[in-house]
C-alpha cells in the first residue's frame, strides 16, 4: 500500500462542483479522481513527444524554369553543374 500525505489545493469552484457530480456519478471517491486525473496529466508528460522537423527552409525564387519535370538525378546533376561535382 503505498504511503499518503495529506495536502490541501485551492481548485476553482466550478470546477470542483462538477468533480464532485462525476466523482458522485461514478460512485468513487473525490480523492480518487483527483489521483487518477494527476496521474493522466503526469503520464502526458512523461510521453515521448513526436517529433517535429525543424523548419530549415532558405529563402529564395523557387524552382528554377529550367529544373520542372527533371528527374532526380538530372536535378542532382543541373545543382552541381560548374562546381566539380
């Protein structure tokens, strides 16, 4: 059983009335569903955050005339064209 220490929370009056309803409604206990909200909002936390590419956008005019309906490789090429590569 895991050990319990008493505390006291200043919660927003609508929001406890409508704990109490659905603390009522669910027949448990205001404590309990305080606990399991806690621990919901501390699992969200400890989730592994997805991912998100850095936007590393550059500025420039586009895709040049030149380059539409290219394959990569023709693409790859017209990049390096005059650069010894």
């Amino acid at each position: 059983m895991a050990a319990h220490m008493k505390t006291t929370l200043d919660i927003a009056d609508p929001l406890l009335k409508e704990a109490k309803a659905i603390a009522r409604k669910e027949n448990v206990t205001l404590r309990e569903l305080v606990e399991q909200g806690l621990r919901l909002a501390l699992a969200e936390r400890k989730a592994v955050r997805r991912f998100k590419l850095r936007d590393a956008s550059v500025s420039g005019e586009g895709l040049r005339p030149e380059a539409a309906g290219l394959s990569w490789d023709q693409l790859r090429a017209l990049t390096y064209e005059g650069h010894g590569g």
